[in-house]
C-alpha cells in the first residue's frame, strides 16, 4: 500500500480523510464509511470521575454533532469522560453501529456491542465489500494503574485494497503496540492518543497514554511504514504535551513527512493506491 500525506483538503475517491474534532474525538472517512472516534461535544465543563481523577475539559469541540453526521459506525474506547462524555453517551444512544468495551456496552442498547480483545466484525462499505474492525489491547497507564482505572480497548480496521488504520484507543504501553503490530500485520495509518497526560494521585506521574517522546519511538521504531496522525492532545486540563510540541519533535527528527498533525477543526487526507 502506498501512502502520501496532504493537509486540509478535499478527499478524493482513494483515500483516507480524517477531521479532528477536538480531544479524542475523529471522524475516518474510507471508501464511503464515516466512523466517529470515541464521541466527546460537551462545552467546557468540570467532572467528577468515580474511576480516575478529576477532569476539567478546557474548550468544547470545534465540530458540532450535527456538523459530522452521518456517522456509520462509532468506535468508543471506554468511558472516562474526556473519552465519552455526557453528550458523547446521548450520540451512542441514537447511533446506527457502536463497538466498545463490554463495560460500556452494558449500559446501552443493542445497537451498542462490547468486543473482547482481538475480536472482530464486520461492516458494510458503501463503496462495495466490507471492513473488519477488530478490538486490539490498549493499557491505560503502567501496571497498577490501568487495573484501577478501567477497561480501555484499541481497533484495527482492515478491508481488501485499503490501508490499515490502527486507532490505540488510551494505550501508554508500547509493548501494547507491538503486539498489535505482530499478531494484525503492518499498519499503514495509527491513530495515536498521545498528550502525556499524567496524574499525582495516580502514583508517580506516569503518563496513562502515550507521550509525544513515545509516539516518535512508534515512529522510529515500531510502526516505520505508518503515517501518524496524533489526537487526544487538546481541550483538557491534564494534558502535559500539546500539538506544537509533536510537531516539533518529529520535524527535528526528520520525520515531519510522516505525521499529520491537526488542531481541531482541521482535516488531513491520505491519498493511497489500491491494492487490487
């Protein structure tokens, strides 16, 4: 597969169009499909987290709910409120397709299914034939942290003649990525939370998704062939690192060509060849 990066414009028939909403939040356009990361269009606002620290969210999302559907099919990684807040939870109540963690799941409605670790479904393309989307890991913090704060699953969409996106959900564990990498083939495009977010009272200050520092290693060294496209870095108080950052490091490493890096609102397009 054969991958190029062009910012902010228009899609074309053959390729990868994603727009950042603000924080986690994504909208994938492929061969027709529209698929929404991890749904969060609250306004600033404060929460009480019963699974995880505090969470202040410092700007609403640069895209309203009714300025990115239709939506067919919602990938919700978990539950922690910069993940899925309140209006989040109300979008997957009337969403057509939601996968996300059983946790989740089990508050919803049928439209809304819990996926196991590596296991996969199926939708349909509009454009012909279908995509596999399969849960992959994801590890939200060092060990004795993601135990306590949560369940958290990644995905990996597949389809014949199409690139591989890999979206690593609240994942701070590069052996996590490795794994995926090893057990699902190349990815072609991964979707990276990234931010080093970090909390005192979760212990020593680890980050609990990956860091900027960590996102290039992915870069450099585990993922060498993908194009990185970086979310979750924006619209929240707990971030440590920030977009300007990302760039930058990737710039001085020569890899500026290989990262697509939005602010909310913006959109990038990846033009790809068709493997037929």
């Amino acid at each position: 597969m054969r991958l190029a990066l062009v910012r902010h414009v228009t899609q074309a028939e053959d390729s990868l169009k994603i727009s950042l909403v603000g924080g986690p939040t994504a909208v994938i356009e492929i061969a027709g499909l529209r698929i929404l990361t991890d749904p969060t269009f609250d306004p600033p606002s404060d929460y009480r987290n019963t699974k995880g620290p505090s969470l202040t969210k410092t700007h609403g999302p640069a895209l309203t709910q009714e300025q990115v559907v239709p939506i067919d099919v919602v990938l919700a990684s978990h539950e922690h409120y910069d993940n899925l807040d309140r209006a989040g939870r109300e979008f997957l109540k009337t969403a057509h397709r939601v996968y996300t963690t059983h946790e989740v799941a089990e508050q919803f409605d049928d439209n809304v299914v819990g996926l196991t670790e590596y296991q996969a479904v199926e939708a349909p393309l509009p454009s012909g034939g279908t995509m596999t989307i399969t849960a992959v890991p994801a590890q939200h913090g060092p060990d004795g942290v993601w135990q306590r704060i949560g369940p958290v699953i990644g995905f990996v969409l597949t389809a014949d003649g199409l690139p591989t996106i890999y979206v690593s959900g609240d994942n701070s564990s590069l052996e996590v990525i490795e794994e995926v990498e090893n057990k699902l083939g190349p990815v072609d495009v991964a979707v990276l939370f990234v931010g080093g977010p970090s909390f005192a009272d979760l212990g020593d200050g680890a980050y609990v998704t990956l860091s900027n520092e960590m996102a290039l290693e992915v870069a450099q060294r585990i993922l060498p062939d993908a194009i990185i496209v970086p979310v979750h870095q924006d619209s929240w108080a707990h971030f440590t690192q920030d977009a300007a950052g990302i760039r930058a490091l990737f710039d001085d490493e020569g890899l500026g060509s290989k990262i697509a890096v939005l602010q909310p609102g913006e959109a990038a397009e990846i033009p790809f060849t068709r493997v037929r």
